[in-house]
C-alpha cells in the first residue's frame, strides 16, 4: 500500500463512481452522432495527458518494446469500439439497460482469459458467469417480447451495449500485463491516442462534421473529458494504489445504479419491472465473478 493520502481514497472512489455514472446522461443530452461524442470525448481526455507525458515522461516511449507497443495498440483499437458500440447503443435502448450491460465486461474478461490465456475459472466464477448471463437474456428479451421496452429500438441497443462490453474486455486483456512494464501516463496516452485515430476514422466513414456543433454540444464534450474521463477513470486508477482491486472493481457496479438514478432524476426515464429484475441479476453475476477473479 502507498502513504496516507491527504484525501481519502474511499471517498475519491465513490466521487469517481458519480462522476462515471454521468457519462450516459451526457450523451444522451448530446444531439451529435454518437461517433462524434466518443471522439471528443477520448481526444478531450488525451490532451492533457499526452502534454504531461511529454513533460515527465519522454524517455519511457522510447523504451516501450515493439510487441508491448502492438498489443497497446490492440488495446486501443478495443477502446475505440467500446465507447462507438455503447455510445450508439444509447440511441436506442434505456439508459438502465445499456450501462448495465457495457458494465458486464468482467464477465467477459474472465471468459476471454480462459479461453486465450488459459486462466482457471473457478466453481464460483463460472457461477457468476452464468447468473450475468441469465440477466443479460432478460433484460435483452423480455422487455422486447412483453412490447413495453423503454426506447426505440431496444434489443438492437442492447446488442450494441453488449458488443461494447466485450469489446472492453478485449481491451483490459489486451492490457493485462503491459501496466506491469510501462507507466500510468505513457500507457494510458500511447492506448488512447490510438483511440482517437480509430474514433476519427469512424467519424470520417460515416460522414459527419468534426466542426459546425453548437456551443451546448463543446460543453457536453468537455464534461464527457472532464467528468468521467479524467475525474472518473483517473481517479479510479489512483484509488488502485491506495485501496484493494476488489474493492474497487466491485465498487463500479454502482455506475448502473447512479446513472439509472440519474436518468430518472434528469430524462424522466422508468425503467421497466423486467430491465430492474433483469439489471439486478446481471449486477448479482459480476459482483460474483469479479469478486471470484479477484481471490
């Protein structure tokens, strides 16, 4: 463990936690393409960092290795998919539903390490497997199939969350080791530079403007950087240092819960009895498996 911060660190987790949780309310607010938002999102979140690694960091780049820098980059493209699929899959389908679901990526990681990496799962892993799974299926099918599904297209929207949630999986797998080797900074600015490109290659393929937004739209980008970018996911690397990554891994579980608040509060969105039921099972198979993974 580090020294004592002078702030404590459960209490910057659950800042960080409200901070992430806000993500999907901006982009909803947002009336750019959803491509648009996750570019200026990540390009936001990259400047600054990529200027304090050019500072303190310059001579760590040189020495990243050549397979170390590949698979960073894979973890980049990855990155890059996520936050297209789950800030498209917003469009659609419910707030409730769609965090929920991109949240499911330790399921998918544990699965995905089994199958490339050849890491034991667990009885109580494979347990937990199972119940997100189970939830996942009922939060899908059965608002779909009982016609009271909150948005326009749900099941497709669901289906975008959960290929962002696999997606994230292949960028924490792809990542695993390469933190044991390279520094926060350089890491996190050599992944989300690669990011950036694939995010404005996805903009530029579909035709939209980079520029013409109006002053709301900048402010929503600078919140998205801001809010659960740099206070969200920095932070939550920080709390690492000081507090078990069980107890911060589980902590994330409470983004569905603070963003459904949120689009209660703010979009006037209910979710549905079958997405509640459905959301809480899916939270039930995670905390199980993350909690597992981290024993």
């Amino acid at each position: 463990m580090s020294s004592k911060p002078a702030v404590s660190p459960k209490a910057g987790l659950a800042a960080a936690v409200v901070a992430v949780s806000a993500g999907a309310i901006l982009v909803r607010l947002s009336d750019a393409p959803s491509s648009v938002a996750a570019f200026y999102r990540v390009l936001f979140t990259t400047l600054p960092l990529a200027a304090i690694a050019a500072w303190r960091y310059r001579g760590e780049f040189a020495r990243i290795r050549s397979r170390d820098l590949a698979f960073a980059v894979l973890s980049g493209v990855a990155l890059a998919v996520h936050f297209a699929a789950w800030f498209e899959s917003l469009r659609w389908t419910s707030v409730a539903a769609s965090v929920t679901l991109v949240q499911a990526q330790p399921v998918f990681v544990s699965i995905g390490a089994w199958l490339l990496l050849r890491e034991r799962v667990t009885r109580r892993m494979a347990a937990g497997i199972a119940v997100a799974v189970g939830g996942m299926a009922s939060m899908s099918l059965g608002d779909f199939l009982a016609g009271v599904a909150v948005g326009p297209r749900p099941l497709y929207g669901n289906a975008l969350a959960l290929a962002g949630a696999v997606a994230a999986a292949g960028y924490v797998l792809a990542g695993r080791s390469l933190r044991q080797r390279i520094s926060l900074i350089p890491y996190v600015t050599v992944v989300y530079g690669v990011c950036v490109v694939v995010l404005l290659a996805f903009v530029l393929a579909a035709g939209h403007p980079l520029t013409g937004y109006p002053a709301r739209e900048w402010l929503l980008f600078a919140g998205l950087a801001v809010g659960p970018g740099l206070l969200g996911h920095t932070v939550l690397n920080w709390a690492l240092a000081h507090l078990e990554s069980s107890v911060v891994s589980v902590s994330l579980l409470g983004e569905p819960v603070g963003a459904t608040l949120l689009a209660f509060a703010l979009l006037s969105e209910t979710p549905t009895p079958i997405t509640i039921a459905g959301g809480c099972v899916v939270l039930a198979g995670i905390y199980v498996t993350a909690t597992a993974a981290q024993s």
